[in-house]
C-alpha cells in the first residue's frame, strides 16, 4: 500500500471516527441549569448546580432518560434579566438543551421562560416565587417552590397571631421577587388589620443603611419585613442592631443560605432572625440516602440544593414517562402525573404551580444556623 494511499484511507478513519464520536456526543439529553453562577447571588447558584449534578450522576446510574445519558450545561445568569435572556437563548440555539432547571430570581425567570416558550423547552425553577412565572399562560413552566402570594400569608399571619405586633415596617429591594414579596406580606397584614407603619424600597447592591434604620426606628416598629435577598438583607439587620433597634426581623426564601450570616458579619446580628420557606427537606424520609451522600462530600444540603434535586428528578420523570425527548409531551404528562422525589410526592396544576405549598417559619441561631419552627 502507497503511503498516499495509507494517508487517504487514515483520513477517512479519522473523519469516520469524529461523525461518530459527534454523534454520540448529540446522543446526550441536555438540561441546563441556569441561575447566579457568579455574583452576589452565587450561592444560590451553588446550590443549584450541586443538586442537579447529583441528581444527573444518579438518574445517569439508573438508565438516565431514555436510556441516553444526561448532559448539565452551567447557564449564569447572575440574577441579571438582560443576562438571562442571554443565556437562555444560548441553551436553545448552541446548547441544544430539550430542559432547564432555573432561573432563580423571578426578575431572571420570567424573561428567560418566553424565550423557552417560543422554542418549545420545558422548564421548571426550583426558586422563582413571583405569581407572574406561572401566570402569563406558559404551556412549559413550572416550579419546585410555592409562590410569593402564598408565602406572604404565611408570614403576615405570623406577624400578627405569634408576633403580636401592631406596627409592622415593610422594607423591600424594589425587585420582581423582593418587592412582590413584600407586597403579599403586607397585603395580608391590612387583611388582617394592621397597616404599615413605612413602605420603602432600598437599592440592590447598597451596604449603608444607616439612614433608612433611622427612620425605622422612628416610626417605633416592632417588627421589619424584608423582601430581598441576603446581600442587602444581612448589612441592614447589623445596622439595625448597631444602631440599638432590637425590632424582629422577618424576610423570605431570599435568605435561605449561611451567606446571610456572611454578610452580615457574623451570626451575633443573625441571632433571632425569622423567614418563611418550605418545609425542610432534609428532613424528609425519601431524600435521606441522597442527603447522605452530600455530606459524605462535605457538603451540607441547604436551601434549594435539593429542590435542584428534585427538579432535575421530574423533568427525567415526564421525558421517560412519554417515551421520548419531546418537551411538549413531557410537559403535559407532568400536568397530570405525580412525581416521587427527594423531597416527597409532587404534583402540578394547569398553571404550573405546585397544587400543595407547604411555607413554614425558621429561625436563625446564636451558631449561624436556621431550624424550622
């Protein structure tokens, strides 16, 4: 044989070889996991891509979806609404992705789900509570979480039957999540008698708050309600507590991380604050060997970490229980299907939504941890 010869038929094994190996590369099913990557917000990101990662190492154990391997993409947002319709139309036109687990800010999710929308993906946000993310009549978006309009019930309740209080100060971060949030609080707080004694947003990304204290403790309130999240929210409650102001401090899902006590310098100023979440699900009989597992690698499950879990669990759920890659299809089954998960049997309505809430009070302790109540 020629060695022109021997050259030519190489090539030809070589580009026989990268079509096969592209094709089998194309074989994996793509889900993207979009949320705040970097910035601020990152440790909600965090928690994020741990629970998708290994909920794909596991379901890619037992079979994956379709018998084909699941391939996670790192969409970052960081909480930025132009930056997530970027990334969103990335996952669609470069990454081929047929799923997405995310957003995490609503501001994030409601722009990223019409880009979703258009191609044809389903998704399904295991954070986002704003009502909106459910309610534009979105054929592929669901969540893992309750909603804002259910939350604030929760915590205006709490504020006037445990609490006590009569003069409530609403404080929010003038964002989709932070400010919707407070707006539920406080609309349950009027039904419930109790107007509040200020309204007023602060600037995402501020760390002096020292004037807005002032004016808080002027109006003499008993009780702050914050909607944001916990870069804003751990620098205003250490300079509450500077300042002498010892009203309680209640927020949302926002600050479901250890990065609260970060920011706000140390669990002395975190020491008593309250917020609403889910119910734990570390504490969850079906999420226990999977729980396990993350804390034999030294990490400790909190926050959304299994709510990625379980919405990575669903979405391989309803692409194998209709048999094939297709998001609408899949995205239909789960409107009418439960799905047991690490965190206990889901279920969806029409909208999207979960059809049980299961919100609930924690509170913060002297050692920089959250327990519920």
């Amino acid at each position: 044989m020629s060695q022109k010869i021997y050259r030519k038929g190489f090539l030809a094994l070589a580009v026989t070889a990268a079509f096969g190996a592209s094709s089998l590369a194309q074989a994996d099913v793509v889900i993207g996991v979009a949320g705040p990557h970097t910035g601020a917000n990152a440790s909600f990101g965090e928690q994020y891509w741990r629970g998708a990662t290994q909920a794909a190492e596991d379901l890619n154990a037992a079979g994956g979806i379709n018998g084909e391997k699941i391939k996670l993409v790192k969409a970052d947002d960081a909480c930025e609404p132009k930056q997530a319709v970027a990334v969103a139309n990335r996952l669609v036109d470069q990454d081929k992705a047929i799923g997405v687990v995310g957003h995490f800010c609503s501001s994030s999710t409601i722009p990223a789900s019409e880009v979703y929308e258009e191609a044809g993906i389903v998704a399904i946000t295991p954070g986002s509570t704003n009502p909106l993310v459910t309610e534009r009549g979105l054929s592929g978006m669901f969540r893992m979480c309750g909603r804002d309009d259910q939350q604030g019930i929760v915590a205006g309740d709490y504020i006037v039957d445990t609490l006590k209080a009569k003069k409530v100060a609403i404080i929010h971060d003038k964002d989709t999540y932070g400010q919707g949030l407070a707006d539920a609080t406080r609309a349950q707080l009027k039904k419930r008698g109790v107007t509040e004694v200020i309204y007023e947003g602060l600037t995402r990304g501020e760390k002096d708050f020292n004037a807005l204290v002032t004016k808080i403790r002027a109006t003499g309130a008993e009780v702050v309600y914050f909607g944001g999240l916990h870069p804003e929210a751990g620098p205003l409650v250490r300079q509450m507590r500077e300042q002498g102001l010892t009203a309680k401090f209640l927020s949302g899902d926002g600050v479901v991380t250890d990065e609260l006590v970060t920011t706000a310098g140390g669990p002395q100023y975190t020491n008593g604050v309250l917020m609403t979440f889910g119910a734990d699900p570390r504490k969850i009989p079906d999420g226990q060997a999977v729980i396990a597992k993350f804390r034999a690698a030294g990490f400790e499950p909190e926050g959304y970490t299994l709510y990625a879990y379980a919405s990575l669990q669903t979405l391989a759920a309803a692409f194998n229980g209709v048999g094939k890659n297709d998001p609408a299809a899949a995205s239909q089954w789960m409107k009418s299907h439960p799905v047991q998960t690490v965190m206990g049997k889901k279920e969806w309505d029409a909208k999207g939504d979960l059809k049980v809430s299961d919100y609930v009070i924690y509170q913060w302790d002297d050692k920089g941890k959250y327990s519920q109540q």
